[in-house]
C-alpha cells in the first residue's frame, strides 16, 4: 500500500517548486500524493469551499475569488502530479494553516510533508514565526522544506 505524502502549498507560483521536490522525492509506485491549500477562515464564506451560492458570490467577491483560486491551484497542482504518475488528491479547507497541516497530516498518517518557506528578516521571524517552523515543531513525521527564490 503506498505511503501518503502531504503537499501543502498556497496559490502562489513557488507551488511549482514544491511539486518539482515531491516529483524528486517520492515515487508513483510507493507513495500517495494529497495536495492540501489552506484558505484564511476569514476568507471563507462557509466552511465548505466551492459551496457558495450565487447570492453569496455577489455579497462577498473578495472571499469567493479566493476560493476559487485556491481550488484552481489545487486542481492544477493534482493533475500535474497525475501526469507524472502519482495517484494524488486534493482539497482546499477554510483554516489556520499550521492547524489544517498538522490535522491532515495525522489524519493521513503521513509519511512525509512536502511544503514551502518563505524567507522572513530576523525581527519578521521573531513577531510571526514561519508556518513551516509551526509545522516542524507539531507534527511527527519529516518535513521537507522547499525554498523558492
């Protein structure tokens, strides 16, 4: 049965990267890939993305096109590492990111998470620690930090 292997990435373009170090690192035959995108619960109208009505859509636009972008993200990221070989899924969960990383990650019984790192001045690190250092520190399992730049 192949080990599950946690993406974790954001809609930006660094994303590429993390698939790259998971195409890398992982094999189609010994691993499962899930790509997990976690949105600003601010950000969300409900708790299920890709749920909203039209009414909905038209009151908060802001929150909608958010979704919709990570949901985009998603599925883009998913079917790149299905034409690569990898059996994978997704999904995009309205949370505090560290909380959706960690939870995904037990929940799956992770192998192994795969997510990115953005650089921070040493007082930017100080006031808001990296999601990446949050997710080291609360999970247990390895975690493979890919840095884009």
């Amino acid at each position: 049965m192949p080990s599950p292997v946690l993406i974790a990435i954001d809609a930006s373009p660094a994303c590429t990267s993390l698939l790259d170090l998971a195409r890398r690192y992982c094999r189609p035959e010994q691993h499962h890939l899930h790509v997990l995108l976690a949105i600003d619960a601010t950000f969300a109208v409900h708790g299920q993305p890709a749920l909203y009505t039209r009414g909905e859509e038209e009151e908060y636009p802001a929150a909608c096109e958010e979704q919709q972008q990570a949901e985009r993200a998603v599925q883009d990221a998913v079917a790149v590492l299905r034409e690569s070989g990898f059996t994978c899924d997704g999904s995009v969960v309205a949370a505090e990111p560290v909380a959706a990383i960690v939870d995904q990650a037990k929940a799956l019984e992770c192998e192994l998470i795969v997510m990115g790192h953005r650089h921070l001045s040493r007082l930017g690190r100080l006031l808001d620690p990296s999601v990446s250092g949050k997710v080291i520190d609360r999970v247990g399992c390895p975690v493979l930090v890919g840095v884009a730049g």
